[in-house]
C-alpha cells in the first residue's frame, strides 16, 4: 500500500462504535464562537495558521463528543478544545525547558493566578474558562480537570521530547505507556460529567476497576488518533509518535500490516473496556454514576471518529491542513 492510498475510513468508518451517532443542537453557535476567538484573540497566530485552524471546525469535535451539553457547559469545553490543540500544536518544535515552562504556568492559572495583560489568548483563555467551569461545577471535579490536564502534560508531552528530538521512536511497551498522556484526552474524558450531572466522588473515580476503564478508553482514543492522523504524519517525515510507526520499526512490517496490527490493538482495549464495565457491576448507589459516565464515554469514542471522518481537513494527506508553527513557541 502506497501512502496516498491509506484511507483511515478502511479502518474506523462511520458508526464504528456501539454508541449513538449524535451532535449538539448548539453546534453552528458554537463554530461562531470559535471563529471569533481565533479572530480576535488569538492575535499571536498567523493570517495562515488562524484560516487553517477555522477549517479544522474544532467546534464540531465539542458538539460531536458531548451531544448533550447545554449552550453555557460548552462554552468552557469548546473554550478548552480550542486552547489545548493550539497550545499542543505551537509546542511542536520547542524545547524541553520551554514545554516544562508552559505545564507549570497554565496549572498555575488553572489552579487560580491570574494572566497578565502581556501573555497571550492561549493564558487569557485558560483563566476564563477556569472561571465558567467553576461556575457551574464542584470543587472535586475542578481539581479532577487540573489533575488531568498537568498528568497530560507531564508523563505526554514531555515524555516525547526525547524521541522526538532523536527521531527515534520508543518500544512498543513504553510507547502504549506515554502515549495514553500524550494523546491529552484525561481531561476532556471528564467532561461527560457535565453532561450527566453525576459527578463521580474520589474514592469511585480512583477504585482500579474505573483506573483500568479510564486507561482504556484514552488509550482507544488515542490509536484512533494514529490511524485518523497518519496521512499528516507521514507528510512530516520525522514522526515518530504514532502507534503505525512503532509497530513497523518494532515487527519490520509493512505500512498495510501495521496499519491491521493497529487496528488489532485498537479492538483489543476497546473489547477490554466494555467487558470490564460489563463484569464489574459492584459500585452499590454509584453504579448510576459509573454507567453515565461510561456511556458518555463512549458517545465521546463515537463522536470523535465522526469528527475525524466528516467534520475536519486537520489531517488531509501531506499535512496541508495542519497549522504548523511558525515561531518557536507561544508567548
């Protein structure tokens, strides 16, 4: 198989998953929002970078994988989609020091300071929807979403620096570890949530059985990410992140037998995931709380492989659709 024939529709179609197919009724309100921030606040983007990320209608990722929000409960989500892919992005070529920089100052204003007036939308934003989260949401959940978001930071992002500037990629065994961060999805996971009005206590959201659920879910997600991804990634050339990749270098396989392999794996944690959810019904008066935010989960799953399917060009062949930086990191 050549590179322009892959066609990640061959491996993850429409309805792949065994949830609903569905969108939020907010969705055109919300591209408009979006729209406007990359407009007006997000002045350090170039004219470039800021038409390309209005054609990856980031929006309807939100309205996709969270069908059931209100329009005041998606501001803050779509607020965050929109901060977190751009922040990830512009940190593509930046050094380990600055990638540690960005992690401790966006916990910080997360956790409560303030932006000053010098730093940039990707600091003003983060402090604003903290504020809409916080308005509608309990403390534990709060620091639930802080405690993902640097988790996400610290053992993904920069975790790969060092393959990433070695262009060498890890085992597969470290690799499946550090991309279940990388792929930053813990702290939208909990947004299901929100949705459901059951917000799960410490002692549920930390028992090993809903560890291992979480586990598998991002890491479904995130082999999701791979096969969606690969026509951007392999037009850079230098990628090494990516579940396809690894399993090449690691068996000495050919790009069609390791986009199966992928897949394989990919259905492997994602028959896991719903066996467990399945077998383990123990959770007493939380038992409610634990199938919600599983369902939510999965219409999650479901709504971001329609995304990747019909909604975005970030991940057209040659990666022309992607925003690459321009400048070294965001300031």
């Amino acid at each position: 198989m050549r590179p322009e024939e892959f066609k990640s529709s061959n491996y993850l179609p429409l309805n792949y998953y065994p949830w609903p197919n569905l969108v939020n009724s907010h969705i055109e309100q919300m591209g408009r929002d979006m729209d406007s921030w990359i407009d007006n606040d997000y002045t350090f983007l170039t004219d470039v970078q800021k038409v390309k990320y209005k054609k990856m209608r980031l929006h309807a990722c939100t309205a996709c994988m969270w069908p059931d929000l209100t329009y005041e409960q998606a501001i803050p989500c779509n607020r965050f989609m929109l901060q977190y892919v751009v922040l990830d992005d512009q940190l593509e070529h930046s050094s380990l020091q600055e990638i540690q920089q960005q992690r401790i100052r966006c916990t910080a204003i997360l956790k409560g300071d303030q932006p000053g007036p010098d730093e940039n939308a990707l600091y003003q934003h983060l402090a604003i929807l903290r504020n809409e989260f916080r308005a509608f949401m309990p403390e534990i959940w709060m620091e639930r979403f802080i405690n993902y978001f640097y988790q996400s930071f610290r053992y993904g992002i920069e975790l790969e620096y060092s393959f990433k500037v070695t262009n060498l990629p890890p085992s597969l065994s470290l690799f499946q570890v550090i991309r279940e961060f990388s792929v930053l999805m813990r702290p939208y996971l909990i947004f299901g949530e929100i949705e459901s009005g059951l917000v799960l206590p410490n002692h549920i959201i930390e028992h090993p059985i809903i560890q291992k659920i979480i586990s598998l879910i991002v890491r479904v997600v995130a082999w999701q990410n791979d096969i969606h991804s690969l026509p951007k990634e392999m037009a850079k050339g230098t990628e090494v992140f990516n579940l396809i990749f690894v399993l090449q270098r690691e068996y000495h396989l050919s790009l069609e037998e390791a986009c199966a392999e992928a897949l394989r794996i990919h259905n492997a944690d994602l028959e896991e995931m719903i066996a467990l959810h399945r077998d383990y019904r123990e959770f007493g008066e939380y038992q409610e709380h634990v199938d919600k935010f599983i369902y939510y989960a999965g219409v999650g799953l479901q709504g971001v492989n329609t995304f990747y399917l019909q909604e975005t060009e970030r991940y057209l062949h040659g990666g022309v659709g992607f925003a690459w930086p321009e400048e070294k990191s965001p300031r």
